[in-house]
C-alpha cells in the first residue's frame, strides 16, 4: 500500500461517517507537516471535508514571519484557507520547547474552539515516537511515559496523529516526488534540546537493537499494559470516588500511594480532572500531599486544594489558580469554556449584549448570592465556581443556586476520563 493509501485510510477511519466537519491542520512548515497538508489536501478532493491550516509565528527567529508567510503560499496552492497565530508569551525562562509546545497547542485549540472545530491534525511520525520514548526511558518513565504519543481529546477538541507509522524519511521522498521544498528549521540540530540529542543518538544505537522499530514495538507493549491498569483504577475509582458538581470527593483508601499503581493513578487522575492540567503530578508531589492528608491538613497542588472532611477528602479548584481566568461568550446561545473544562450555557438564548464573560464567583459574587448555602457545597469551591458577568455585575452563578437562566456543566465525567484511557 502506498503512503497516499495508508495516510487515506487512517484519515477515513479517523473522521468516520461524519465527513462534513471542518478538520485544522498544524503547519510549521517543516518536511513531516508540509507532507501531511499535501496528504491531507488529497485525501480530502473526494469527500465533503473542509481543511484550514493553521500556523503559529512564536517569534523566536527573525524567520518566523517569512516561514508563516512560506505555509500560507503552500496552503494556498492547494487551495485551502490558512491562518497564522502569533505567540509573544515568552519571558525567556523555563523550558523554551516546552513553553512553546504549550502555546502552540493553547492558541492552535483557543482558535479552533471559536470556529468550532474539534479535530486537530498533526505531523508527528513514527520517528518523533521513537525519539518520545527514548528520551522518556532515560527520565526513567514508568508504563504511561513508555506509551508514548498517541490521539489525545483535551477539553473537548481531538489531536490526532495520522503519520504517526511513517518514516520522516518517507514523508520526504514524497515532497520531492511531488516536487515540493519544505523549511528545514535550524533548531532541529541543535544539541542543546534534548529531543535532538536523541535523535543523534538513534543512529548510534541500532547496533544494540534498539531501532525506531523496537521503541515502537515497546511502546505498543506498554500501551496494552496501560489499559489493563486503567481498567483496574476505573473500577477502584467507581468504589472510591464521588463526582459532586466540579468537586471530587475521595475515600481515604485512594492517600495508600505505596500499595500499588492503581491508587497512584486515582489520585494523580483527580488531580488532573479537577485542575484540567495536561501533565501529571509527579510522583514525589502526589506522596508529600498524600501525607498531608493524612495528618488531617489541607494541602494544594496544581491548583487543587484538597480538605478532609468527614474521613473523605474533598478535590476543589483553588480560587488563586482561577481568579486571572476570563473566558468572553461570543456565541449567540451564550456557550462558552472556561478553565478547560467547564461549559456554559444560556438556555433562554436572548440578546446577551456586549462585555459579558464567564470568570470566577469570588468573594463579591458569592456575597451577591443571598441563598448559596442552599447549595450545599462549601464556601471554598463556590469561591472558585463559575460564574456570568457584564460590565462588573453578576448576572448568574449557576453552582451557587444564582443560576438565571444559565447551567455550568462538565462534559467530562470523572468515571469517563478513568475509562477514556
């Protein structure tokens, strides 16, 4: 089967019968995201899907605009809409390929949202995969690291990896057949990156076996432990964890961290759904907050606050991580996201005017909300609950028996996330 063929097969099984829905294409502008618009745009002449190629200038280089500029001429001779996304958050700390891949996602996913897209296509191939898993065994990863990249949903829009089983060299061999030129980035042979050092030493390492071929082939191994483990915690959270408006509520069974992977797991994964973070905690910081709770203390972590109360634990979204977070509603039925996982809706669907936006209830709004302790939840989760503003009054807080005509809900149920997996 041809690259063309194979790259269209995992398309049509991707998309599946709902073919009209409009599908963004990252594009650096390198060979493996230049070859997968080409792809892309030949799979998608015979069927009703809608490409845009979406670019983001990080403004690292000088190049940046040029090589936007460069991915806007290819998108257009293949006549698909492009967009370039500008990134000007870096104040040169931190991990700069880090920071960046975070950015990238956050603008490419903050775009794609508010044109309603859900489905985002990325050029990562089976070398990038080989290269994941060799830099996460030298950090000494444990089964999920080991797994490597693989189809994501995050608040609701889907990164999907469709070259993920080419070769770059492949990928290649296809532009020049196609007689098309692609940027080749001066960063990828940079050895102060560690993803570049493992890609030096790939070539160094086949003697002892350890190819591109076999760090997928354990990857693969990895990602059939990881279900098996997923089911397992799946079961144990549905004994021992309680969804409650936003709020997990956790039996103390889940702070045995030491008694194996399945606590670990639960625990790490309530962190995640209530904080809405990507990256798990790591392991030292699950065990210190573990211990914490155990002497009957509050503690946080990724902007978690997690109280005991009543011989469980209650997971909250702490207010100082959310206070700064503003989410504007543009759409005509009020919908909007706000801190990554919660949905709001207007049901009533009238004129909603200019300046209304969905941020934290806080102290001010929740002093606006004579009956919240109707609600039953406690004060510090109400603080952090979402709420609908205009022009500096409170019009709704739906968690907060304030709802106006207003719902604010999860798509995501705990349980769900645990099997998703």
């Amino acid at each position: 089967m041809t690259l063309v063929a194979r790259v269209s097969k995992r398309l049509d099984a991707l998309c599946g019968p709902e073919l009209s829905n409009t599908i963004a294409i990252a594009v650096s502008g390198g060979g493996d995201s230049l070859a997968l618009l080409h792809l892309a745009a030949a799979w998608a002449q015979t069927r009703s899907v809608r490409l845009v190629a979406l670019t983001v200038d990080h403004g690292l280089r000088a190049e940046s605009v040029q090589e936007a500029a460069f991915v806007a001429q290819s998108a257009a001779k293949l006549k698909m809409p492009h967009h370039s996304l500008k990134w000007s958050g870096w104040d040169r700390r931190g991990n700069l390929q880090d920071m960046a891949r975070q950015a990238r996602r956050k603008l490419i996913e903050d775009w794609s949202r508010a044109q309603g897209v859900v489905t985002v296509l990325t050029g990562h191939t089976a070398d990038d995969q080989a290269e994941t898993v060799l830099m996460r065994l030298a950090r000494g990863s444990g089964v999920d690291g080991l797994t490597g990249m693989a189809e994501t949903v995050q608040h609701g829009m889907r990164w999907a990896r469709p070259l993920l089983e080419e070769r770059r060299e492949d990928l290649r061999n296809y532009l020049k057949d196609q007689d098309v030129e692609w940027i080749e980035d001066p960063s990828n042979e940079d050895p102060r990156f560690d993803r570049v050092r493992a890609r030096q030493m790939l070539g160094n390492l086949n003697d002892l076996g350890l190819s591109v071929e076999r760090l997928i082939q354990t990857a693969e191994h990895m990602r059939a432990a990881q279900r098996s483990l997923w089911q397992a915690s799946a079961s144990f959270a549905k004994a021992h964890v309680v969804e409650d408006r936003g709020d997990l509520i956790l039996s103390t069974r889940v702070l045995d961290l030491d008694q194996g992977d399945t606590e670990r797991r639960v625990f790490a994964a309530a962190v995640g759904w209530v904080s809405g973070a990507a990256n798990r905690p790591r392991f030292a910081a699950l065990q210190h907050s573990a211990g914490v709770l155990r002497l009957g203390q509050r503690t946080t972590l990724q902007g978690v606050l997690m109280t005991p109360e009543a011989g469980k634990i209650r997971f909250s979204r702490e207010i100082s991580a959310v206070v700064k977070t503003q989410s504007p509603i543009v759409a005509a039925n009020g919908e909007t996201v706000w801190d990554g996982r919660w949905n709001i809706r207007n049901s009533d669907q009238s004129d909603l005017g200019n300046d209304v936006c969905v941020r934290c209830l806080g102290e001010n709004g929740l002093a606006a909300c004579k009956n919240w302790r109707d609600s039953g939840m406690p004060r510090a989760s109400l603080l952090a609950s979402p709420s609908v503003w205009a022009n500096g009054t409170l019009i709704a807080a739906p968690l907060a028996e304030n709802a106006n005509g207003w719902r604010a809900f999860i798509p995501m149920k705990f349980a769900d996330l645990m099997l998703s997996h």
